[in-house]
C-alpha cells in the first residue's frame, strides 16, 4: 500500500514537472518553427512557404506576404480565426480553437509576414 502510494506520487510529480519543461520549449520555438511543426501550426499540410518540405497545395502558396498584406494585424487576423473571412474556410482557426498560444500566433505571424 505505502509503495503504491509512492509510486504514484512520483508518476504526480514528474507529470508536473514534465508538463512546464515542455511548455517552456514550445515558447523558445521561432515562427518558422512553429510554422513547420506538424503537431503546432503544420502550415506546410496545405501551404507551399519557402524552404518547407513535402508542402501541400490546398491553400495558397504563402509567398509575397508583405504585398498582399500591408496590415500585420489582418494576416494575424487571418491565422487567428480563417473562417472569419471565409465561413467555409477549411483553414483550422489556430487562436479561437486555441491551437497554438497567442505569443506562437504572433511569431508565426512575423515570420509568414516576413516572406
Ligand atoms: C487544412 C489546411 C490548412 C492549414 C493547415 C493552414 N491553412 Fe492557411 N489557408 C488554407 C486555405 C484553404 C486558404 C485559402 C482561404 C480560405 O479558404 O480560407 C488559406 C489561406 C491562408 C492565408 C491567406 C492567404 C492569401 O493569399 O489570402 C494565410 C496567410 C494562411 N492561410 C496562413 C496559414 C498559416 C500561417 C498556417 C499555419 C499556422 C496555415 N495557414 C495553415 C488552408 C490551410
């Protein structure tokens, strides 16, 4: 009895301490990283971006950024929630649906605004 308890207060414990490592990692993550990470942003599923692999081609390719969004604000809109500009949009709405953080949302911005 005693051992068991033990053991799952060490299983309580290492979860604890494992859960703030791994948030700390994703939050030194670049925007290209979180672009390109299949389990955050996984933009290239449907989005060729310069110097990503195997890219999909359901969106637009994201290239001349700056031109056809002079506004930061509304490419971020546009990451944060696809379906407000296009209520059919297949684009997952990465802040709504809380996929990736805020912060993520605006180095992943940076870095798409960037290309
Ligand atoms: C499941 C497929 C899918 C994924 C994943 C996806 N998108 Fe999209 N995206 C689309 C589609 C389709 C469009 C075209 C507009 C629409 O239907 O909403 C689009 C449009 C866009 C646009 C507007 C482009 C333009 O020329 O108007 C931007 C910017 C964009 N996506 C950025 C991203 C970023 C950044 C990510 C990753 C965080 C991402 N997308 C992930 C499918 C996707």
């Amino acid at each position: 009895m005693k051992k068991s308890i033990s053991i799952s207060t060490v299983v309580t414990l290492a979860t604890l301490f494992m859960m703030p490592l791994e948030t700390i990692a994703k939050e030194a993550m670049t925007g290209k990283e979180i672009s390109f990470e299949r389990k955050l942003g996984n933009c290239l599923a449907c989005h060729a971006i310069a110097g990503g692999k195997q890219t999909g081609n359901i969106g637009p390719p994201l290239i001349a950024m700056k031109a056809r969004f002079p506004d930061r604000a509304v490419l971020r809109a546009q990451i944060w929630d696809a379906t407000i500009k296009n209520p059919n949009s297949i684009m997952l709405p990465f802040g709504r649906h809380k996929i990736i953080t805020e912060s993520q949302i605006d180095k992943v911005t940076d870095f798409i605004h960037s290309l």
